[in-house]
C-alpha cells in the first residue's frame, strides 16, 4: 500500500474522547484512523481509504463550556474542554484517494466544535511512502488503527504469537503486536447506528514501518 | 518441631555466638555443622528424623563444611541458600580476589546497605549474634514457626548479615532466609529434583550441583498492573482498591512467586513450565498486566528481565476483547458496552416498593417524585438531583457501587467547595469562583534503575576496601534487591507520616502507599513537600544523591480540585526526572535529587530572599514574553545577572526554573 503524507496545520483542534463523569471532554493527542478516512469520506465523497497520523507538535489548553438542553430549556452542568492549539501534525492519505486538483493541499474541518471555529486543518503533501519498501522498527504505535480481525482465529492469533491481522500488515505493514493496547474507534456505519470496533491504541507495542512509531 | 522442612530456619546458628566445642577453641557453629550435631547428642537433644534440623546441618556441599545435602530435598536447599545469597557462593567467591576474602577484608555482622552507607565510613568487626548454642538447641525443640524464628531477639535476624565478609555483607539473614524459602519451594513447583543415588561422594555432589545449574531455569518476570478506566470523579475511585485488591489476589495466589512489588509493578520469578497467563484468573473489571520477561538457567540468573542478555519476551496479559460493541459504550472505561445507566440502574438496586420500582423501571431519570410513595422518596430526594447521565458496563459499575461509602470524603468536599481567598493589608476575607488548588504526589521505584544504581554503588564499595577488579565482582541478586525493597516502604510510611503532620486535615487518606493527594493553601506549600521529602529521602538514601539518576522519584501535579482525576494519574506515570512538577496549565520543573537542597535553601523563608527577588522578576517578565525572559537570562548588563548564574547551575532549565519561580510567589516570600 502507498500513502501520501500531509503536513497538517491547525490553530486549534478538539479531537473530543468521550465525556467522562458528566463534566470532562478530553482530547485526543493522535489522530484517529475512524476520524481521519470519516473526515476524508466526507469531503471528498471517497468511500474506499486508509489513513493513519500523528502529532508533532501541540499546546494544551482548556475551556469551560456549557451546552444547553434545548428540549428542556435548561442549562446543563458546565464541561471543561480538553484542545490542542498551535498544533502540527503528519498525516498519510492512501494514494489516489485524494481527488488530483486537491492533492498538493487542501483544507478540512475535523473534530468537535467546528461551529466555534475549531478543527480547521491545512494540508500541505509533503511526500510519499510505500508501506512495502519501508523498513520496520519496534516501538510504540503514534496513531490509533483498527485491527479489523475478520478471518476465524485472527484475534486469537493477535493475542497469543503478537501475529497481525491480514488489515494490519496488508494496509499498513504492522509485523507483530509485542504488547496491545486495546481500545475501540467508532465505526459509523451508513445508517449513523455508530458501532464501536476494537483497535490498536497509541500505547501499544509493535514492530511496523516507522511512520507509525512514535 | 515440625517434621516438615521449613527452609527459612536453615541459617540460625549463624545467629549463635562462637562456641567451645568440647573445650576446645571457640569456632562459628555455622562453619561447623558436624560438630553441632555432636553436641546436641552430648547435651541429650533429639533431633533424630527432624528435616529442618537436617536443613540447618546439611545445606552446604563445599569440603569444609564436612557434611553435605544427603537428601534430595536437601540438595535443593543448598541451591536455594546460594541463589538467595548476598554474592556468588563457591568458586564464585574469587570474585572478591582471594579463596578466604573475611581473612583480606575482614568482617562486619551488620549490614552494609548500598544506598545508606558510605563506603568510606564503613565499620568493621562488629557483632550481631546474640544466641548461644544452648538456646539454639532449646528453641529448635519448641517446635518454632516462620514468624516465631524471625521475631528471636528482637528480629536481630533482620540486623545481621547473611554474609559478615566485608564487602559481601549486603544483605541481612532476614531476608536472605525469606528468599531462601521462596526460592526452594519455587525449585520444588518447578518439579525439579535428584535422585537419592546421585548423591553420594562430595565430588559426586559438586557436579551434580554444577551441572543442575545449567541445566534448571527459572523465569524472571517484571509485571505491571493497569486499567482501563479513566476516572474522574471521587465516586469512581474504587479503582484504586481495585487495583490493590488485583495486586493481593496475585500475592495470595502465588505467594513464593513474588518477589518484589510496589504499588503497581510485581517482580515475580517463577518456574518456567508455568505460564504467565495463569495470572489471567486473578484479574478482573478490565485490569490488564504488562509483562516483560526472560528464561535463564540458575547460574545466569539476573534481577532485572530487561538489562541481562539475550532475548527478553513482552506481551500483556487480558481477557480476549469483543471484536465490536454496539452503542452506547462504556463512558468510564470505553472497554465495554454500557448497559447500566447510571444513576436509574443504581436506584433499582436499592431496597423499594414494587410500585416505585415500577416507576423508575418505566421511566426516563428523573422520575416524577409525586409518583414515588413519602417512604421511598426519603431516601431518594438527593439522587433526583443527578442529571447527568452516564452509561456504564458491568465491570465499572461495580467498581462505582462498590464499599458502603465513597473513600476520599476530603477531595469530594474540596471538589465542591470554592476558594477562600485573603486580600490586601487589612486581612479581608473574601471567595472566588475557583475550587481549591491540590497537588497529587506520587513516588515511584524504577526497578531497571534501581539494579543500576546498586551495581553502581556496589562497585564503589568495592574499589574502597581494595578488591583488585572491582567491576568484574559486581552482581546484583535478588537478596540486595529485597534489603532495598524494605527500606524503600519504610521510607514511603515516613514520608507520608511527615505530610501528615505538616498537612493535617488539608491531606486525604493515602491512595495507595505511593500516592496521596494534599488540599493546598497556596502554591507555596508545594516547597513544604519538597522539604519533606528531602529530609526523609537523605534519611534513607543517601547514596542515591551522588549518582546522575535515582531510582527513586517524585512527580507532583497540581491543579484546582475538580480537574480530573485521570489526567494527574496519566502524567504520574510520566516521571522523566528524580523530580518533576507539574502546574497544570502553568508549566513545568524537572529537577536532580542532588540540586533540591539547594533549591529549597534557595526557597525558604528567611533565606536568600535575593534568590527569590531575582526569580520573581524573570517570572513577571516570562508571564508578558518568555523569550524576554530568555534574554535578560543571558544578559550581562542585567543586575541580576549574577545571581541567574548561581541559579541556573542547579541543574535546572528556562522552564524549570520560570514555574519554581510560580510557586515561590505564591509562597509570599518576595
């Protein structure tokens, strides 16, 4: 498989994890593979892509913010918000999945509160790679990707010899799962009934292509 | 006495002063077992069939003890005894350059710890043996337990050195014996054993030895406990209990296996026909272990799977996740479907009135009170007020509804209250719309560091008292490794005893026995915990403060009483230096264990109140540009230019340095 990598730009991103305890939203610090290929799907009417990335560089800030219930005309407990600022980030796009008069750059909104002016991105291609080429290393996985066990056993086999899923090393190129950190990506299916699908999150242990090592 | 061997009691007579055995010259009844045994027949006791009287005689195969392992079970003792040992035994012990080393080097009973003791400062010829022959003999004949033997003469077995050579005596008979006895029945798990025939001549005996070294192997694992959930509520804190109650039911399951363990991390040696997925059954609600391990044969065997040669195998161990789960997912661990919806799922739980079940069962939370009947209502009034909805899995809804009450009370409160706040001259009182600031204090051991430092330390030791090659005498084994893990929780009771007295009510109930949270007054306060912890950290280890790196760390992180809790614990785990503070959203300090004396001098009240002038001025222009900051750093026209030089040495950076600056400010010492 071959990805063409992004420099990503963005004054202020919230890649919003679920609420927890009624009162915080953190933020993710990785890109997600669900929120990346949604995002791209979306802007560009795709429906087949991969995509995986990382952050380079970002601030962490905070903000209170209080959604009100509209229904009952009610203002709910305030929510301290988790974002990014000043955020630089790499991200790889499956080759040909960007339309050709987008493919040197292009812009995107991703994450939550885009209506406050959040989540605005600046791609800009930076090169390329080809998954098949690239020399593995053990480290820590810099991104979050679903393990898409399909075939009978194939989990099974991830969590006992460390093998990969065939999505695992055909998309992305991952030789073996030394310790996993599990985690699950929201998969939103054609109906938005979202389903969540276990992952690979960025703690884990893997030996891949150095792209996705952190 | 029991007729069971009980291994830990194998070196009691080195507890006994020298004896005249029949009116001769006084000798080490340990170095001589045959002639104990005479003598016990002489003075009429009968120990005939007694394994752990046999144990105590017969637990060495070198020539000079005379009488050898005659058993199998024995003969594993005697394996036992030397891998619990403070040093190599047998030809091992040229090590330290000469065949008979306390002739050279001399002797002292009592313990040299690494990380206490000075190597310059080190005593000799002193004596921990308080028993006699006699009260050996009549103690054995009382048919003594574990505990009864380590609590003789007021525990001196934990005083005296397993091995009184100088420059061997780093462990005491205390814990050399625990790790005997774990060690012997870790070898007997394993199914390892000799047959009666193999042990005959004392050559026999020694090849076999030799040979059983190659070839049996133990495995050596570092484990440690996680969790999925990310608490950030006082009420989901039970997942601190969990995890202790995870490291427990591992304890009690395989008691001789653990070694070692603080908080979160368990060192475990274990057969090697064992799996590491046995552990699979002790953990639940999500936990998971991460492992790290290696196979060796007993005569390479090392501490630390991670350092020693060879390939080392990672994995974790975690019950098989679901492929997908359908909506809602668990909001606390997302590991899980939520199925419970809290607070309506914990209601139905309670004792009601068919009627009012019926009530809540059929509708959306909260239900309409004038539908609940006045009984009920009593005790359901506070719980109406809860709007936040919350779907939970089974595994951490059992962790909200566990225990009768929530545990930290205190960060509950402090998470609700508002700062009091006093301004100007005059003293007046007045509130803020800002919850109280607390600091999460978390100390931590790193274990691959730790067998670091004492390799260091050790070596230094050497060099001192003249071992030729010092560096090719180093080893660390388990022994000195447990002697520090004792010391290390008797530190950690005294530190959190001393931010007890300082802190009072404005300091929870621990955590866990490394990790406490403290209500601030002022940031200030933060130095007042340093101070402690200075004290009690050179109380303990001192040694630690001349290497580059401690094992032994402090993080602190502090923000207003409501952020969430998960976020302190993520950064807890990030410890990058001996000391590391965190204001959250304010900035940074990593600081050297060997610079916090000085920065604490530099701090305190009454002392060099120009440090802090200077200090405080870089922070006030940092807060308009840290660049600024950066350059009037650097300037040599700046009149405090002299006294940033004395500063920056401290081992500290910009940032460092700008945020001690934050919390000296607030300590009103400007």
């Amino acid at each position: 498989m071959k990805f063409s990598a992004y420099e990503v730009v963005s004054d202020a991103l919230c890649m919003g994890e679920r609420v927890k305890g009624g009162r915080y939203k953190p933020c993710s610090e990785t890109f997600r593979y669900s929120q990346l290929t949604g995002m791209l799907k979306r802007a560009f009417g795709i429906s087949e892509v991969h995509a995986a990335g990382f952050l380079k560089s970002f601030r962490i800030e905070y903000l209170s913010h209080t959604i009100t219930d509209r229904s009952r005309d009610i203002s709910k407990v305030p929510l301290r918000v988790e974002f990014l600022t000043d955020v630089i980030g790499v991200v790889y796009i499956s080759e040909g999945a960007v339309p050709k008069d987008h493919e040197n750059k292009f812009t995107l909104r991703m994450g939550a509160m885009i209506s406050k002016g959040f989540g605005i991105c600046r791609l800009k291609k930076i090169g390329g790679i080809d998954v098949e080429k690239e020399t593995t290393q053990i480290g820590f996985l810099n991104t979050r990707l679903p393990v898409r066990a399909v075939e009978e056993g194939e989990l099974d086999d991830l969590m006992k010899d460390g093998r990969p899923t065939r999505f695992l090393l055909d998309i992305f190129g991952v030789r073996r799962i030394l310790q996993p950190h599990f985690g699950y990506l929201a998969d939103p299916g054609p109906d938005y009934g979202a389903n969540y699908i276990l992952a690979l999150f960025e703690k884990s242990k893997v030996e891949a292509p150095a792209f996705l090592i952190r | 006495m029991a007729d069971n061997l009980i291994p830990e009691i194998h070196d009691i007579l080195k507890l006994c002063m020298s004896y005249s055995f029949a009116g001769g010259r006084a000798q080490s009844p340990h170095a001589n077992p045959y002639r104990v045994e005479l003598e016990a027949d002489t003075l009429g006791f009968d120990f005939a069939g007694n394994d752990t009287w046999q144990g105590i005689l017969r637990h060495h195969h070198a020539t000079s003890f005379k009488i050898a392992p005659n058993t199998p079970d024995l003969f594993l003792l005697d394996m036992a005894d030397s891998l619990a040992a403070a040093i190599s035994r047998g030809n091992n012990r040229l090590r330290l350059g000469y065949r008979r080393p306390f002739i050279k080097y001399g002797y002292d009973d009592r313990v040299f710890k690494l990380w206490k003791h000075a190597p310059s400062n080190r005593q000799r010829s002193r004596q921990v043996r308080p028993l006699d022959l006699q009260k050996v003999f009549e103690f054995l004949r009382q048919n003594p337990t574990v505990d009864k033997f380590y609590n003789l003469e007021n525990q001196a077995i934990f005083e005296r050195a397993e091995d009184a050579t100088i420059g061997a005596n780093l462990t005491s008979l205390g814990v050399h014996s625990q790790l005997t006895g774990q060690l012997y029945r870790i070898l007997k798990s394993a199914l390892y054993g000799v047959h009666p025939t193999d042990l005959g001549s004392r050559k026999k005996l020694t090849t076999l030895y030799r040979n059983k070294l190659e070839e049996w192997s133990l495995t050596i694992s570092k484990i440690k406990v996680h969790f999925p959930q990310k608490p950030v509520r006082t009420r989901d804190m039970h997942v601190f209990d969990k995890l202790l109650e995870t490291r427990e039911n591992i304890e009690a399951a395989f008691p001789d296996y653990v070694l070692f363990n603080t908080s979160d991390e368990i060192i475990m040696l274990r057969p090697p026909n064992i799996d590491i997925n046995v552990l699979r059954s002790q953990i639940s609600n999500g936990f998971w272990l991460e492992y790290v391990e290696k196979t060796h044969n007993l005569k390479d065997l090392q501490p630390d799977p991670e350092t020693s040669s060879g390939p080392v195998i990672e994995g974790v161990v975690v019950a098989r996740p679901p492929l997908q789960i359908n909506t809602p997912i668990c909001d606390i661990c997302q590991q899980a479907g939520g199925t419970k919806e809290w607070v309506k799922d914990y209601i139905l739980t309670m004792n009601l009135c068919p009627s009012c079940r019926q009530v809540i069962t059929q509708s959306a939370w909260p239900p309409d009170s004038s539908q609940i009947c006045p009984k009920d209502l009593t005790g359901l009034e506070q719980w109406f007020e809860e709007t936040i909805h919350e779907d939970l899995c089974e595994a951490c809804f059992s962790l909200r509804t566990w225990g009768d009450r929530p545990k930290l009370t205190k960060l509950a409160r402090w998470s609700e209250e508002k700062e009091t706040t006093q301004e100007g001259k005059a003293g007046i009182i007045s509130g803020s719309d800002k919850n109280p600031e607390v600091v999460w204090v978390k100390v931590s051991l790193n274990y691959s560091l730790l067998v670091q430092s004492l390799s260091i330390l050790y070596k230094r030791y050497l060099s001192d008292i003249g071992v030729p090659d010092p560096a090719k005498a180093v080893e660390i084994r388990f022994s000195v490794i447990g002697e520090f893990y004792k010391d290390y929780n008797t530190f950690l009771n005294i530190f959190q005893k001393r931010l007890r007295e300082r802190f009072l009510e404005n300091m929870e109930v621990a955590i866990l026995e490394d990790f406490f949270v403290i209500k601030l007054d002022r940031l200030g306060d933060i130095i007042d915990i340093l101070e402690r912890y200075s004290i009690v950290f050179r109380d303990s280890f001192p040694q630690f403060m001349h290497l580059d790196e401690s094992p032994v760390r402090i993080v602190l992180s502090s923000a207003d009483a409501r952020f969430p809790f998960f976020e302190h614990w993520e950064i807890v785990q990030k410890s990058k230096s001996d000391i590391h503070i965190f204001l959250i959203g304010r900035g940074e300090a990593k600081m050297p264990i060997r610079a916090l004396e000085e920065v604490i001098e530099k701090a305190r009240v009454g002392g060099k109140r120009m440090y802090s002038r200077a200090l405080h001025k870089l922070a006030s222009i940092a807060g308009i540009s840290h660049k600024l900051a950066d350059i009037m750093l650097k300037d040599k026209q700046d009149k405090d230019y002299r006294k940033y030089r004395e500063i920056l040495p401290m081992s500290m950076d910009f940032q460092s340095l700008l945020t001690l600056a934050k919390i000296m400010e607030e300590r009103n010492e400007i």
